[in-house]
C-alpha cells in the first residue's frame, strides 16, 4: 500500500509527488472496500439462489460466523492457552 505523509498547514517544503500519493492511497482504500463489499454482494446473491436460503437465514449465518471468530480470538489470547 501506499504510505502517505502529509505537512502541517505552516509546512513550506512539499514533495511535488504528494497529491498524487494521497490520490492513490485513497482509491486503494476505497476499492479494496468496494470489492469487499460486491462479493459480499454476490456471496449472498448465489446462496439465495442455490442453497434456497432465505435472507433472515443468511443473516443468521452471518452473525453465527463473527460470533465464534470472536470467541475463538478471545480463546486465543487467554491466558489460560498461553502455555
């Protein structure tokens, strides 16, 4: 990714590159957001056609899904599995 300084309003140096780099670091942000969220998109799309689950059920899988992520993050970085 591309790592962008910025100066403070005061600041008289300036690399003439800067702009462009802050361009480009917001648009990788952004796609890679937007990406994200299409497949999401299109993930859920396929299962509503293909698995016939209904959209409370995708909902429901989804939640369920962070849940034990979440779980298994806080397992993890226990003391009690830190052998």
């Amino acid at each position: 990714m591309v790592e962008c300084h910025t100066r403070g309003p005061g600041s008289s140096q300036g690399n003439a590159f800067e702009p462009f780099l802050r361009t480009a670091d917001f648009w990788l942000r952004a796609t890679g957001i937007y990406m994200s969220y299409k497949g999401t998109q299109a993930r859920a799309g396929l299962l509503r056609a293909f698995a016939g689950k209904t959209e409370a059920e995708l909902k429901e899988e989804v939640r369920l899904a962070w849940a034990a992520n979440v779980r298994l993050a806080c397992c993890c970085t226990s003391e009690l599995f830190q052998g």
